[in-house]
C-alpha cells in the first residue's frame, strides 16, 4: 500500500511538473488572443480546421518556448524566490527531461501548422518560438534594460499568427492587434519588475528597476500606458471596430493607466502587483471587447 502511495505521488508530481513547464497562464493567454486573431480574420465563423488544429499548434509551441525558457533560465530561476519552486531548480525534473519534452512538442507544433494549417503559419509561430525562447531568454534579457520592450515582439505576435492560420496572410489589421500587445508588454512586465526587482538584481539580470532604479521605472510605464491608449484607438480609427469598442478602449485604458500614476506615486510593491494584475485583465477584456464588437 505505501510503495503505490509513493508510486502515485510520483507520478502526480511529474505532471504537474511537466505542465508547469508550459507556463500554463502565460499560455492561456497567448492561446486566446491568438484565437481572437482567428474570429477577427473573417465575417462568420472559422472554419473548424485552422480554429482547432491553429489553436493547437501554436499552443503547443508556446508551451515548447517555455520549457526552454525554463532550461536556459534554471541558474537565474534559483536565485529568485518567484522562480525558485520551478521543476528545474527544484529538482523535479532534469536538463535532458525538459529538453526532450521541449523539443518533442514543439516538433509536434510544427507539423501540425505545416500540414494541417499553412507553412506561413508554421514559419511565423517558429519565429516567435525562436525569437523567445532563445533571442529574449539568452541574449536581450541578460544585455539589456530595453529587453522586454525589444522581446515583446515574441509575444505580441499571437494575434497575427491566429489571422494567419485563417487566411495564409498577414493583414494590416492584425499588425494593429500585435502594436496594441507590444506597446501593453513594457507597462506589463514593469510592474512585477519594480516589486521583484531585488530579486533580479540578485540574479544579476538587468531590468529597468534594477539599472535605472523604480522611479525612472514607474515614469516609464504611465508614458507606455498612455501610448498604449492611444494605439488602442486605432482599431476603431481605421474602421477595424466600432463604437462599442471605443468605449471600451477608452474606458479600460483609463482604468490601466489610474493604476499606473498610482504606482508612479508610492513604493509600495503592493501596488506594483495590482497594477500587474490588472494589465492582465486590461488585455483579456479588451480583445474581448474586440470580438464581441466584431460580430455586433
């Protein structure tokens, strides 16, 4: 009875290891916007092929990214008390583990983009991978402060690659959904450095709050959050979207940015992780927004 209790802790530690891995709320969230691309690319409904199997595909080479991020970040994630509990640095899993599992899935990815989606697909989400998980993570995050706002590309391009699997080209219009995704990163991951940015400093990585200190930091994200209002006006000016979504636009970034002048006035790194939090949902809800105002 105790061997198949340990037995199966084991195993429900492995899974769970392997699925933190995928960074599975980052993943969530890269998926939706993608998905939301794939609604915004046509006046009805998707067809079911790219809807289902683009949904897959870029998902699981998001999670591919993230286990190597996982890998070539495990020195750095040791020293963090944010990162620490990661399989990795934790123990739960090995170098070759996260490797073979990364690699596995990601060729996964690849062959059902190319096969079952579209090659431009395919080669976009590649891309992105490459441009993650290994231009971001070993390069831009260690050389300097600028690395999120130049490694933002990565991630904003979900919303183009959703189009894309729709209909096999890049369209202005998803250029938009990717500025908006861009210009949100910067404010974003600001926030969670300026509470965390001891941490980093101790893992000798060089975000904004740790080479230009938290006030410069926190002035940094009003003036992206205003940007960001601003070219989140666009869908609506170029007559991508209507009303209700520049309602919307205006609403949320106002909200998104009471948070940012709000961090800009204390030290508090309380208020830092709200303004993080909230960033997240100002995303969520705003391609939301997009899609509901797409088909009303």
């Amino acid at each position: 009875m105790s061997e198949q209790i340990i037995k199966n802790t084991s195993t429900d530690i492995g899974w769970k290891s392997y699925y933190e891995l995928c960074k599975p709320k980052v993943v969530m969230l890269i998926v939706f916007t993608a998905v939301v691309g794939m609604f915004l690319a046509v006046p009805g409904m998707v067809p079911w092929q790219p809807l289902i199997f683009g949904t897959i595909g870029i998902g699981l080479a998001a999670s591919s990214a993230a286990a190597i991020n996982h890998y070539l970040d495990q020195k750095f994630d040791a020293k963090m008390a944010r990162t620490k509990g990661r399989p990795l640095p934790h123990g739960d899993l090995n170098g070759k583990q996260v490797l073979g599992f990364a690699f596995s899935i990601g060729i996964i990815a690849m062959l059902i983009l190319v096969f079952l989606v579209n090659e431009l697909t395919a080669f976009l989400t590649f891309l992105s991978l490459i441009g993650y998980a290994v231009v971001y993570t070993v390069y831009l995050k260690h050389a300097t402060p600028q690395n999120i706002v130049i490694g933002g590309a990565a991630g904003a391009a979900p919303p183009v690659l959703g189009w894309c699997a729709v209909t096999a080209t890049i369209d202005p219009h998803a250029l938009l959904l990717f500025l908006i995704i861009f210009i949100w990163t910067p404010p974003h991951f600001w926030a969670l450095a300026v509470a965390r940015r001891e941490e980093y400093a101790k893992a000798d990585i060089p975000m904004l709050p740790v080479t230009h200190g938290a006030e410069f930091t926190r002035l940094q994200i009003v003036f992206y959050t205003v940007l960001l209002i601003l070219v989140s006006l666009l869908p609506y000016l170029t007559g991508m979207s209507g009303e209700l979504y520049l309602v919307a636009a205006i609403g949320l970034g106002f909200w998104f940015l009471y948070y940012a002048v709000r961090l800009k006035k204390t030290a508090d790194d309380a208020v830092a992780m709200k303004t993080f939090r909230v960033s997240i949902l100002y995303l969520m809800i705003i391609f939301s927004v997009l899609l509901i105002d797409h088909y009303v």
